[in-house]
C-alpha cells in the first residue's frame, strides 16, 4: 500500500476523492484517561469546580469531531450525518472512557473525525481535572471500526 498524501515528487497533497462513489461511512473510536482515584472521585460524585465532566468532555468530543479539518492538515471537510460521543467513568479501573461513533454519506472516511473525537473529550478531561492532578494519563486511543469505501469493513482484533 502507498502513501496517498504526496505526489510523485514527494510533496504533500489533499487526495482527490472527486470520482469516488458517495457511499455511507461510518467509524467508532475510543479512548480512555488514567485519572486516578482521587479524580474519579470527584467525578463520580460531580464535585470537579470547573463542572460536570463527563458531559462537558462530551460536547468537546462532538465539537472535535465537526473541526478535524481544522486541525489535520490534510483532511477533507466533511457534512456529518452524526456524531454520537459516550463517556463514562470506570470506577473500578480509574479512568474515563471516551468512545465516539461518526457517521457521513461521502466519498471519503469519517476515521479522521472519529479519533479527534475521542481525543479531544480526553484532552477535556485532562483540563477540567488538571487541578486536582497534573499526573493522568492519556491513551491508548484506537480506531474499534469503519465501514464503507473502497477498503471495506474494518474490526480491530484484540491484542
């Protein structure tokens, strides 16, 4: 497989999706922050200052998905169909799941937009939780899925 965002001349390129067929795209992502129990804490029993951090990291998430053209270079702006962001907090292991399912009808993958997601509700998280401690941990934060295009219907197996 090649790398499709350069030429021959090895410049960078916005690959033309132009004769692609408009087909629905679809891709789950997720992510987890390893906060720590005094955090979670305060989560869970909504005591954080600066709000309630699973619904602001849910709307950041949303946000984040809608402005991935702003943020990687190379990515194509797209019209999104949906954007449906869970987080939730996993007392028994300290940390904050985020998982964002994305949905388009276009020629080009929702992916991108999907792991922007994820990562920016974490990224939320961090800031909304920063106070309290300085030493959470981001990661991993993995692609689940994608459906549509060429490439097909992708699972990600577990390791």
């Amino acid at each position: 497989m090649e790398f499709t965002h350069f030429d021959e001349d090895g410049n960078a390129r916005m690959v033309d999706v132009g004769d692609k067929d408009i087909t629905k795209r679809r891709a789950i992502a997720e992510g987890r922050i390893q906060v720590g129990p005094e955090v979670m804490q305060k989560i869970t029993s909504g005591t954080v200052k600066k709000g309630d951090v699973l619904s602001v990291a849910q709307l950041a998430a949303i946000m984040g998905a809608k402005r991935t053209s702003d943020l990687i270079p190379l990515c194509h702006p797209l019209a999104l169909t949906k954007v449906d962001v869970h987080c939730k907090a996993l007392s028994e292991s300290d940390e904050v799941e985020v998982r964002a399912i994305v949905e388009t009808k276009g020629r080009t993958g929702v992916e991108m937009e999907a792991l922007t997601a994820v990562q920016v509700g974490l990224l939320t998280v961090y800031d909304m939780c920063k106070a309290v401690t300085k030493t959470m941990v981001i990661g991993p934060v993995y692609l689940l899925e994608k459906e549509g295009g060429k490439s097909g219907h992708f699972v990600r197996q577990e390791s």
